[in-house]
C-alpha cells in the first residue's frame, strides 16, 4: 500500500496565479477583455496587492495577459494551444514518475484512440485508407531493416494520422503536444522483445479493417493493441 505523502507547499503568488486563470477560463474571457483591477482581485481573494502583482507578472511572463499603463490588466493569450502546452508543463510536473506518467498517458490513447478508429473507420475522409496504407507498408520496410528508432516514429505517425482523419481539432492540438511524451513512450515499449512483430500484425488488422469499413473491428483491434502496451509498461523498471 503506498503511503500518504504530504503536499507540495505552494506559495501564496501561484494560488493566486491559478485562481486567475481559473477565472479568465471559466468566464470564457477572450483576448482584449479586461480582467478586475489589483485591488478588486485583492478583495476577492482576501491576498495582498504584492501576491497580486506577482501573479499577474507570472501570468505576464507566459503571454496569457498584458497591463497597459493606466488602464489595466486585459487577456493577451486565451486560446487552445495555450491551454494545452499549460497543461503539459502541469501534469509532466505534478506526474515526475516516468512509469505513472506513461502508464496514464497509455490509457488516454486508449479512451481516445479506441473511439476514434471507429468513426474514421465508418466514414473515412478521402484518401486516409491510402494514406495509411503507405504508412503501413513503410513500418514494414523499417522492421525489415531493423530500423527501430525510425520504426518507432512512423508508428507515431501512423496513429497520429487516425487522430487527424477525426477532424477534431481539439483532439489533433491534443497529440501535438502529446508529442514529445509519446515519441518517448514508443520509444520505451518499441525495443521491449515481440513488440515489432505485434505491431506489424495489429497495422494490418487495422488496415484490413478500413477496407472493409468494420468498424467493430477496428475498435476491437485497437483496443487489444493499446492494453499490450500498457502490459509493458507495466513491466518495464522505470523510475
């Protein structure tokens, strides 16, 4: 049973940095909207004016708002792409074990990409089978040749290309910055023995399954696929 660890001490500055964020987000504030002066936000905080300077300095100093002199402090940067890059630097600090973070990671990809090789699966946008065709028999040559490392990024990309054939825009911010985490998640499972051939035979199955529009299948593919990587995650010594 793992013990009860303390929390992490947080300086009264970053409370008051995240509860201003929390709320130029949920009031929907779009840039060029004025947020409440320093000493409305002193009030409503029950902080000080100093907390309340740091903070907007923070906030300053990662683009989300800017003070004009004289008249305030207004939104500068409120759209998705901000959202998600604050959201990386949070978990990958809140998550600094390698193997959680990745065991997490792993089970996201599985509630997403489950769901989204279905619909592709059903309604594919033009040219995605070929396209993913390609990828696939690109694997196959670098599997061929032992390329590992090259392996392991087409296969990000391959996957990547599911996402993309979503439309979602949401989901496609998502995995662009998932990147760099799951470049060094297939990196971490790509080399575990048996992975290659696996993989090979999943691309296909999936592949096989685009042609014929089964979507059930794909899903089911996927689904297997995803829970072999989180078997080896499991068993991997990570720190």
């Amino acid at each position: 049973m793992k013990d009860i660890l303390p929390l992490p001490r947080m300086k009264i500055s970053d409370e008051v940095t995240r509860a201003i964020e929390d709320f130029i987000v949920e009031n929907n504030l779009e840039t060029g909207d004025k947020l409440p002066s320093q000493a409305e936000l002193s009030a409503k905080l029950h902080v000080g004016t100093r907390s309340i300077r740091e903070a907007i300095r923070s906030l300053e100093s990662r683009g989300m708002v800017e003070t004009k002199q004289g008249k305030g402090v207004f939104v500068k940067n409120n759209n998705l792409d901000y959202f998600l890059e604050t959201l990386m630097a949070s978990f990958v600090f809140h998550l600094p074990e390698q193997k959680e973070l990745f065991l997490d990671l792993t089970k996201t990809r599985r509630i997403i990409e489950v769901q989204a090789i279905y619909d592709v699966t059903q309604n594919p946008p033009p040219n995605f089978v070929s396209q993913f065709t390609r990828i696939v028999e690109e694997l196959d040559a670098k599997a061929q040749t032992g390329e590992i490392d090259a392996y392991n990024l087409l296969d990000l990309k391959l996957h990547q290309s599911i996402i993309n054939a979503t439309g979602n825009k949401i989901l496609m911010s998502l995995y662009r910055y998932l990147r760099d985490l799951l470049v060094k998640c297939f990196g971490k499972t790509g080399y575990v023995h048996g992975s290659i051939e696996t993989s090979i035979t999943d691309h296909h199955k999936m592949l096989e399954a685009l042609q014929k529009h089964d979507a059930a299948q794909a899903k089911a593919v996927m689904e297997s696929h995803i829970g072999l990587t989180l078997n080896k995650i499991e068993h991997l010594s990570l720190t």
